[in-house]
C-alpha cells in the first residue's frame, strides 16, 4: 500500500500533526506500508533531510487560508500514483483542493484512491465557544456552510486519535454526516533510553535548573494551553509550602504576546525557567530528570506530549480536556481536574503533597498506560487495518 499524507507545514515547530506523522511512518513501513508527503513549505527548508521518508515541497502558502496554486494541479497529477490519501487538519486551502482534486479523479478515471480526513481535533466544539474566538468562530461557521462540510461528507471516513474526540466532533457542527467514522487511536515511538548526556543537554540549555526534580511543561506557550493557570497555581503553592520543586515551562512562543505576558506573570519566581523550545537530548532530559508532567489545557486532541512523559514513566497532571484523560484516570496514572484556576491549583497541590510511594507507583502506572493505549505499533496496525 502506498499512502499520500497532505498537510500545510511538516515544520516541527508546527507541532502535534507533523509530528504524528513522523511517528507513524516509520511503524507503517516495519508493515510494508509506503508513505510519502506533500506540504506547502519551500524546498529550501531547514528541516528537509532529516526525515526517511519522501516529503513534496510545494512552495509557501500565501495566504491566511495557505492558498498556494501549485498544489491542486499536483494532486490532480499524483492522485492516482496513491492508494490511501490522507488529508491532516482543516480550515484551509489544502482540505478543500485534496477534496476537489479526489471527485475529480472518481469522475474520469474508476479506481480513484480512497481519502481520509484526521481533524487532529480540529472538530472540537471548543473552537466554537471559546470567548477568544469569537470571530474565528463566525468564520468556522461560514466556511463550514459552503466548504468544509463538503470536505467531511464526502470523504471515505473521518478518522480521529481516540474515542473522545470522535464523540466530540459530533456536538460542533449541523449537517456533519460522515459516511464513516473510525477512532483509529494513536501512539508514538518508545523514547531514547535514558542516558547522561540527556542531563547534560538539559543542564546546558537551562542553566538555572537546580539539578533536582521538577515539573514540566513541555508544549507551546499558548493561551490554549492554560500556561496562565500553571503559574498562578504555582506562585500560590510556592507562597504556602517551602522548597517547591522548580517548574520548567518549556517551548515556542516566548517572543509572541501571550509568551511575553507569561513571562512576566512568573517573574515573581525565580523558580520558573522558560527555556525555550527543547529539542533532541534537551527534550528527553526536560522529561528523564523531571518528576511529573503537566499540561492544564483548555483543548488537548491528544496530547502528544502528555503521551511521551507516560513513556518516559512520568506522571501527568492534567485537565479533563486532554482527550486521553479517561485512559489516564482509569489506569491512576496522574491527576485530572478540570480546566480553570482553583483546580490547576489543586491538581499541583494534590501531588505535591502525595508520599514519595504514592509518586513512584503512580510513577509505574504511567509507562503502563503507555504500554496498553498508546504505542505507535498498535496505533499503526489500528489505521491499517481501518483504511485497507
């Protein structure tokens, strides 16, 4: 089987989408499975060549839509090289060519590939209702009455990364009637085994780090992601209990408005680093030397973050809207609370004041739940065997 995946960037810097695409391939080819991509970045990229898989380069999109005009003229032209098509998130201009190049095809050609959309949680009613976005929301809107919708209806199938967000979709839109839906679920690669030059990278890149445990968050500083409850929980508990562990808030966006505002909410700690964006032997060590992962989000698809820490047997504390937190809570395999300011601080509290046994048991519960749920070889065996 040779599959087509097609989203706008496969920047890293882009995060979860991209990122799950290069989680999943290397598993579908241990399964004979080809891949190949098509994105809309320029051919000088610096981040072309560190992948082993084919990835087109079409040129910078644009627009805010990421219109570019040379991709539905390729996708008409390679369509029928593919077996699978697979189009990665939505609202913009590649969801709507990939369908309009696929009905073309059916019309002249019989054998047309399939195609899939994966939202990546892009259906989420929380894009709708949140008070931020409210104009996006309009727009979401509109351009589901006369675009998206026609994208999602007349796929093959929906495919989302766990039950929670194929039941969530449902609840955003009118007129969504899928002709399949198909939770098809989602992993990553069993991280790097522990090494010390994991904690040498990570004590070079932040150089204020105490050398001693501490909380991680490692996802983009974005107001999504309730960075702003984190800090305040912690400068709260930091004003009742001595000797806190240090709290490293680690990835892009320091230098956007939001990052800036952050920053200067936790200056009132010495004991809050922001690294910056960790990569390589950085990242595994942010989460080897670290004693919990925590990510108070206010929408989470998957959370692939949240999953790596579990790998990495680190506890997670997060909130009920990190889609695989069912699994988490089940399994006892961190804390869970809900998506505001009194629980952010206590889902804090809660683990810093548990016993070292409850931590480490807690500890061993994470690498199960990764084990059981979320490893890339039964993510890719789960999409094979749903899209063969």
């Amino acid at each position: 089987m040779k599959i087509l995946r097609i989203i706008p960037s496969m920047d890293p810097t882009q995060g979860g989408p991209c990122q799950g695409i290069r989680n999943s391939i290397p598993e579908l080819q241990k399964l004979g499975v080809t891949n190949e991509v098509v994105c809309l970045d320029e051919s000088s990229s610096a981040y072309l060549g560190n992948d082993p898989f084919t990835i087109h380069t079409l040129g910078n999109a644009k627009t805010p839509w990421k219109y570019n005009k040379n991709l539905l003229p390729w996708l008409i032209q390679n369509f029928k090289n593919y077996d699978t098509i697979i189009v990665h998130g939505l609202w913009s201009y590649h969801s709507h060519a990939a369908i309009k190049a696929f009905l073309r095809l059916q019309k002249e050609e019989k054998g047309s590939p399939k195609i899939y959309v994966m939202p990546h949680g892009m259906l989420d009613p929380y894009f709708q209702k949140a008070d931020s976005r409210k104009l996006k929301a309009l727009r979401n809107d509109i351009y589901w009455k006369w675009v998206e919708n026609k994208v999602i209806n007349q796929a093959d199938g929906i495919l989302f990364t766990c039950e929670e967000e194929l039941v969530l979709a449902r609840t955003t839109f009118p007129n969504y009637k899928p002709k399949k839906e198909i939770n098809v679920g989602y992993g990553i690669q069993p991280p790097p085994a522990y090494t010390k030059k994991m904690r040498e990278a990570f004590s070079n890149k932040v150089q204020q780090w105490n050398g001693k445990p501490h909380l991680v968050f490692l996802s983009r500083i974005h107001p999504k992601k309730g960075v702003d409850l984190l800090i305040k929980a912690y400068l709260k508990i930091a004003g009742e209990m001595d000797n806190i562990p240090q709290l490293v808030i680690a990835g892009p966006g320091l230098n956007d408005p939001y990052g800036k505002e952050m920053q200067s909410l936790a200056k009132k700690s010495n004991n809050i680093l922001f690294p910056g964006m960790l990569v390589g032997n950085e990242k595994w060590g942010a989460f080897y030397e670290s004693s919990v992962f925590v990510l108070p989000s206010h929408q989470e698809n998957f959370g692939i973050a949240v999953v790596e820490a579990l790998a990495c047997s680190k506890p997670v504390l997060i909130s009920e809207k990190v889609n695989i937190w069912r699994e988490i809570a089940q399994e006892n395999a961190g804390i869970v609370k809900k998506d505001n300011e009194k629980d952010t601080y206590l889902l804090l509290k809660e683990w810093l004041t548990k016993s070292t046994t409850e931590q480490e048991q807690m500890a061993k519960n994470a690498f199960n739940v990764y084990s059981k749920h979320f490893t890339i070889a039964n993510a890719g065996k789960q999409l094979l065997n749903n899209i063969d």
